[in-house]
C-alpha cells in the first residue's frame, strides 16, 4: 500500500524544481496523490474498512490544504500540476 521507492524517486524527479527539492506543493501534491492511488485499489477490495477510510479522508484533506495554497500563491502552476496529475476532470 505504500509507494515504492522506484516510484517515489520517479515522482520526485518529474516534479521537483531543484536538485534538493522534496518540500515543495508540487512534489508534496504528487506524492500523496500516488498514495491515494494505491488506496483506491485496497479500498475496492475492502469495502468495510472503516478505520483506513478515516485516514484516507485525512490524506484527502491534506492534499485540498496544499493544492488552496498553491492556488492562492501562484494560480499558473497549480493549474499545470492539476492537468498533469489528472486530479479534476
């Protein structure tokens, strides 16, 4: 359930402004995105799992904290990190 180092150095380097870049919104946004991702599928298999719901609406809201702030300080890329990680439809 949790991301493998492979994906996560993939994720990073995709994403991050510099060579020591890992605080960033960008890359914060993208890594629990893939988190969430990989949620998704044990939640399809699991249907009663209430108690790891409750952490995955934790996550949610961590993520809707960091895309607002995003959007208030710079609105260009938080629409480019929207489109690339395909969270809005």
């Amino acid at each position: 359930m949790a991301v493998t180092k492979e994906k996560k150095a993939d994720i990073l380097k995709k994403f991050k402004k510099s060579e020591l870049d890992t605080g960033s919104p960008e890359v914060q946004v993208a890594l629990i995105t893939a988190r969430l991702n990989d949620m998704a599928v044990h939640f399809a298999v699991h249907k009663k799992d209430n108690h790891g719901r409750h952490g995955l609406i934790k996550i949610v809201n961590r993520r809707r904290k960091l895309l607002d702030y995003l959007k208030s300080k710079d609105q260009k890329r938080y629409e480019q990190l929207i489109s690339s990680l395909d969270i809005r439809k």
